[in-house]
C-alpha cells in the first residue's frame, strides 16, 4: 500500500504530472514526464519530489512532482 500525502493543496513549486477518476487504474498523463505514474505512485512515500493524493477534491486521484 501506497503511503499518500494528506494535505488539500501540494507546496509551492509542484506541478501536476498525472490524474485520474478516483478508482481507475489508468492514469491521465499531463504534458511529458520523465517518470512513469506506477513508479511515482509506488515511491510517493519515500520521495519528497512526489506528492500524492487520493481522493482529491473533484473526485480524482492526482500526482504532482517537485519542478527544478
């Protein structure tokens, strides 16, 4: 099980990689990434360069990553 990050909002400086409707397996890619959602959900926990939400406001599932 993924650990997610609980607060509404990322921090400053995230940008939203993937989305997708809360329950569905396939996720929404936004723009180009360097890494694929299953990696950046299984590592969420670990990594403070991802940030995770379940459940988001709207219904969807959300990954942000840091920017540089």
């Amino acid at each position: 099980m993924t650990l997610a990050k609980k607060s509404t909002n990322p921090p400053a400086n995230f940008k939203l990689a993937y989305a997708r409707p809360c329950g569905q397996s396939e996720w929404s890619a936004f723009g180009t990434q360097a890494r694929a959602a299953a990696y950046l959900e299984r590592c969420a926990g670990i990594d403070p360069d991802v940030w995770l939400q379940y459940g988001a406001p709207g219904g969807r599932d959300v990954i942000y990553v840091r920017t540089r």
